[in-house]
C-alpha cells in the first residue's frame, strides 16, 4: 500500500492507450518527490490497458476500472478515491518532467495557497514544440483559465470537491468549465505561480474535438456562466465566437449576429470579433464567409422539424426525445426547450440538437408565461416555415403552445403523448384543435394511451397512431456492473411522486425487515414528497439522488421496484429489460405488455405492498428465477429498438425516413 495521506494524489484517466499509460506513470514515479501516491483510472478500456496496469508493480500505484463514460467522469472517479491534501492530474499521453511534484510542494508549503499553475512544453503533430510560461505578474483567472490543462496545475481536494468537481456532461472545454466555478466562488482561491515547465504535453496524441462538441461545451458554458463574463471577458468572446460561427453556418444569421456582438462587447480589442460582427451585416457576405453546414441545410434537401419541449428536467419524455433526435437522418433538428435547464445541457451535451431556440424563464403564472413562449416559438415557425416540415409537441402541454405556430408555418403539429392522463386544461382545447393547424397527429406512447387520446376526444381514432418509447442499449446499460454482494440490490429509479408509488417504499421495506437487502433509491428532489424522503432516510436508504446518466443506477442493482399506480408506458420498466434485471412492478395494462404477464417480471396489484414484498422475497430466495425474467426482458425489449422508431417519427412528420443510423456523440 502506498502513503495513507500523501502529499499529492495523482490522477491519470486512460481509455484505449496501453501504448502510452505506461509511460505516463512512469514519468511520475521517477519523481525527486516522493510522497505522493498515484490512481489509474482505466474508463472501460477495451484494448490492453488493464495487462499494461497489472505489469506495473509499484505500491503506490491504485487502479480503478469503471465504465467508459468520458474523461471528467474518470477524473472525478479518481479524486473521489483520493487521499492526498492536493490533487493534480496527468492525461495518460502527456509525461511529468521529474521536478513536477517537487516543484510544486515547494511553493505550495510554504505559501499556504490553494492552487500552483505552472508551464508545459508541447511537442506538435508536426515535431515541433511550444513553451507556455505563465506571468507572476498576472494571476488573472481569465487570462490563465485556458492554460488550466492536466499536469499544468495543482489544487487542495478540500477544494476539488466543494465545488464538485467536473462536469461530466460537457467534452470541451471541462477544465475551463472546473475553472469559472472556482473563481465565482465568495471565497476566491489563492493561486502560486511556478515559472517553468514541469509537463511534457503531447499534442500529437490530443483529441480532436468535433464541431458539435466545441458548440456543445461552448453553450453549456455560456448559459450556466451567464451572470460571470464581466469577470471573464476573454473566454466569454471566445465562445460567443465559436457559437456564433456556427449560427451562421446553420444559417441562424440573427443568433449568430447577437453573439458576435456578444463577442465584441466582452473583447473589443481583438479584431477578429469585430470583423465578424461586420462580415454578418453585410447581405450575402455571411454566406460566403461561413458556407452553409452540408450536415444541416437550409434548403429543400434537409428539411426541418421544430421540436417544443417544456420540461425543464430530465425525464422519461425527455431521454425519449433524445434517443429519438439521434436516430433521425436527413432532418435539421430544431429544438425550442427552456434556457437554463437541465434539459437544455442534457439536450447540448448529447450532440442532438441542430439549431436551438431558448424558451423564456418561467415566472409561475402560465397566463402569462405562456402567451411568451407562443410568440418565441411562432417567431421560430416563421424563420424556418419554407423548411419545417412540421412542429413535434413533445407532450399534451406543449400542444397548447404549437397551434398558433402551426397555422403561422402552414405544417401539421405531432403530438408525441407520454402522459398517462388527459389534463382539463388539454380538453378546453378541443374545439380549436380542429382550428389550430393544417393538421394535427397523435403519437401515443401505447395502446392505452391511444385509447385515452380518444376516450377524451381531443382525438379521433384516425389521428392517433402508436409510436413508443425507443430504447437504445447503448444509452441505458452500462458496460459492466458492480460486483455481486450478498446481499440482494432492490432500485427504484424515477420520479418521486404518489402515481408512481413513491409513498409506498417505507411501507415495503418495512415489511421485509428479516431479508438480505439494501435498497437504493435514485430519485429527486426531495421537496417533491419530504416526508417520505424523511422515513427513507431513517431507514438507511441510499439516496444518491436522480442520476442523469441512467447506467449508473442500472449498473449497481440486481433487481427493479415499479410499485406505479398509473403508467402511460412503463420507461424504467423497460430499460430494466434492457439491461436484463428482473422487474417486481404493478399489474398495470402498459407494464404487463412490457414484460409479457410474469415473462419479464413479476406483477403485483397496484397499491399492494404485502405483493410486492412477497415478489421480492421469491427473488432473494431464487436468484436462477431472476437471472431468467431478465434474459426474457432482454429478447422482449428489442421491439424498442430506436432505428424502426426513428422511422416512425419521420413518417409522421411527413418525410421519407432513410436508413437510421446513430449520430456520432462526443
């Protein structure tokens, strides 16, 4: 075992680099420095990085193996292990030169502070090399945020983890991202300055972002940062720069104008940005300067869908409309969702979204918010109408909001239904419904749901078709699990509210006070129903909270808990058969289609906690009888597969599907 509290924890994430980790840690364990341990984090390597790892015998040498699910997540994976007063990580094809460490705990002792920034040395593609320095003269965060890579810095864990590390959503621009929310802090960090250069950077071997990924990462940061650009002018130019370019090149040519604008007021020396203020007001120079992305045409070949999401969280709907976006070929993307919000960064980060359109805040009065969102969105209808080919209402709310815009665009509006119930707002609509665009289409979720759209009659039987929800492996199982206890993992996973049974999980844990169970509960907030939480908590239930990457909770159970008293679809239900996890659910029409009567799982009376407990114990008691309700979900849910369902999607906005295909994502 290497040091209990080392100096210095070094992190080094890899992924697919067997060829190049090694020398990565031995750069490190060459170090004149010695207190310091180091934690590999191998993120679901699928070459020899694992025989190279286990080759390296030194005790100060951790290895975790996880998941592959981005560098940030490996990095936060790794700091989460660590047990040093400073962290510092080194990317596994750059190398520290051996006064690294040394250098560091010299200025870092002495002087108290809380972060040391020092030079890197980066060899080109090309064979040549550049030398950073940074300036003792100038500790200006917005001049050194772009120079804070891997190996370059050194900072206090207590500090890492106040501000909660990386944010695993974004691939570009994560450490400029880690850096603003360090320097907005009431307490603002002491940094040192080490005047030379302890990294060797490889920028042979560095990542290519992709466009999507730049705009991605460049958007997310400039929503949640909005309030810090006077504080970071130089980085906000930058990114209003590369959002606004590509604007210009969907052809957004007013977004891309406000950005360059942006630009310009944040960073009025640099010429760049004022001339591309000035080349986008001249009529036809923007074209030319910024030619038209092939991927996302204006003209009559790409044609256009504006998707209207309300939802601020992620939810069910929501990662259906993702996995949905992704399988759609040859259509421009166009998605209105509200600003700000977690939907807007799930949707950014995904790489799903062609051109996006910022729904305004709400103010909890929907007389007025809504009037607001009707007008952003008939402004949207009319900038795209010669391409829209039609407006997808993702939900029964949200057909409020697209009639008006319908009829402006001239194009029929799709209503993608995933509620489980007809809201008496939705039925007033009724007798506009036939008024309110040049047609109107229901997708329900399933036969019961379109049973309901007509039961209500906002619907007639012709106008409703069942489109379901897709489930892609890819997004909803991770690529391996924890390991098995002996004790047997029971998961609810979803929204904490009364018609999904959230108030019942007291009672039924209660009830199987005797039997080898932990229980985890993924699931938030808890102002949603604080009481139950509270019982939970008393309990010892694990509450990590509603987890936006969905494998995680998947990954770290062996059976689901599904105790809803109403269901449209059963989404949890469904990719628990994905990931082949038995499912103990109520007897309810949508999940018993799911899992085929007991096939898949085991069905109980909705409300009926003793059946519920009774299911479980016949698992705990039989873990072959679970192993096969999860090979049979696994063969059932491949009827979800999001290709066909892509394809469903554009038949019903009245294009002709090509053949689907996943589009790439960082």
């Amino acid at each position: 075992m290497g040091p209990e509290s080392p100096t210095f924890s070094v992190i080094v994430p890899t992924w697919n680099r067997a060829e190049l980790v090694s020398r990565a840690i031995a750069s490190v364990l060459a170090q004149t420095f010695d207190d310091f341990e180091i934690i590999a984090v191998d993120d679901g390597s699928t070459d020899q990085t694992d025989a190279a790892l286990e080759l390296i015998t030194d005790t100060r040498l951790r290895t975790l193996r996880r998941p592959h699910e981005g560098v940030s997540a490996a990095r936060n994976a790794g700091a989460g292990a660590a047990r040093g007063e400073y962290l510092t990580f080194l990317d596994s094809d750059d190398m520290a030169l051996p006064s690294w460490l040394d250098r560091f705990a010299a200025i870092l002792g002495p002087s108290r502070a809380d972060i040391a920034l020092a030079g890197a040395l980066t060899v080109d593609r090309d064979g040549g090399s550049q030398l950073w320095l940074p300036s003792s003269d100038d500790v200006s965060p917005d001049r050194l945020a772009v120079r804070f890579l891997p190996g370059c810095w050194a900072l206090r864990s207590t500090l890492f983890s106040e501000v909660g590390g990386y944010d695993p959503n974004i691939s570009y621009g994560e450490n400029t991202e880690l850096v603003l929310r360090l320097f907005t802090r009431p307490r603002l960090p002491r940094i040192v300055i080490v005047r030379e250069p302890l990294v060797r950077r490889d920028g042979r071997t560095d990542t290519r972002y992709t466009t999507r990924q730049k705009v991605g990462g460049a958007r997310v940061v400039l929503e949640r940062h909005r309030r810090s650009w006077k504080k970071f002018p130089l980085i906000w130019a930058s990114y209003h720069a590369i959002v606004g370019v590509d604007d210009a090149r969907r052809g957004q040519s007013w977004r891309a104008r406000y950005h360059f604008a942006c630009a310009v007021r944040a960073n009025p020396r640099r010429l760049e940005h004022v001339g591309r203020l000035f080349v986008s007001m001249v009529p036809g120079a923007s074209g030319r300067a910024w030619p038209t992305d092939p991927t996302s045409e204006r003209g009559g070949a790409s044609p256009a869908v504006l998707f209207v999401v309300l939802a601020p969280g992620v939810g069910g709907s929501v990662r259906s409309l993702a996995t949905g976006l992704e399988y759609l070929t040859g259509v421009r993307r166009v998605v209105a969702r509200p600003s700000a919000s977690s939907c807007a960064r799930f949707l950014g980060t995904r790489g799903v979204v062609d051109a996006s359109v910022d729904l305004p805040r709400s103010t909890g009065h929907r007389l007025f918010d809504r009037p607001r969102a009707v007008v952003v969105l008939s402004s949207a209808a009319w900038a795209y109408r010669r391409q829209l080919t039609a407006i997808h209402a993702n939900g029964l709310a949200e057909l409020s909001l697209s009639i008006i815009p319908g009829c402006i665009a001239r194009c029929p509006v799709v209503v993608w239904v995933h509620e489980w119930q007809v809201s008496p707002w939705s039925r007033r609509l009724r007798p506009f419904l036939k008024f309110g665009a040049s047609g109107l289409r229901f997708l329900a979720v399933s036969e019961q749901t379109r049973s309901m759209i007509v039961a209500s009659g906002i619907g007639r039987p012709d106008q409703v078709c069942v489109v379901p929800n897709p489930i892609d492996p890819a997004d909803v199982c991770p690529a391996s699990r924890r390991q098995a206890t002996s004790a047997f993992r029971v998961a609810y996973i979803g929204t904490p509210a009364r018609y999904k049974g959230f108030h019942l999980l007291p009672d039924l844990i209660r009830a199987l006070p005797h039997e080898p169970l932990t229980w985890t509960v993924f699931a938030g907030p808890e102002t949603m129903m604080p009481d139950t939480f509270a019982e939970l908590r008393n309990l010892g239930v694990g509450l990590p909270g509603k987890v936006l990457d969905v494998r995680e909770a998947y990954g770290s159970c062996d059976a689901v808990v599904v105790p809803s008293l109403r269901e449209s679809f059963g989404r949890v239900v469904a990719e628990a058969m994905a990931n082949g996890l038995p499912v103990v659910g109520s007897d309810l029409e949508p999940i018993r289609d799911l899992l085929g009567e007991d096939r898949a799982g085991l069905l109980v009376p909705p409300g009926d906690v003793g059946g519920l407990a009774t299911a479980i114990r016949r698992l705990v008691g039989d873990r072959e009888l679970g192993m096969a309700l999860g090979e049979e979900g696994r063969r059932r849910v491949k009827r979800f597969a999001p290709g066909p369902i892509a394809d469903q999607l554009a038949r019903a906005y009245g294009i002709n599907p090509l053949r689907s295909s996943p589009s790439s994502s960082p």
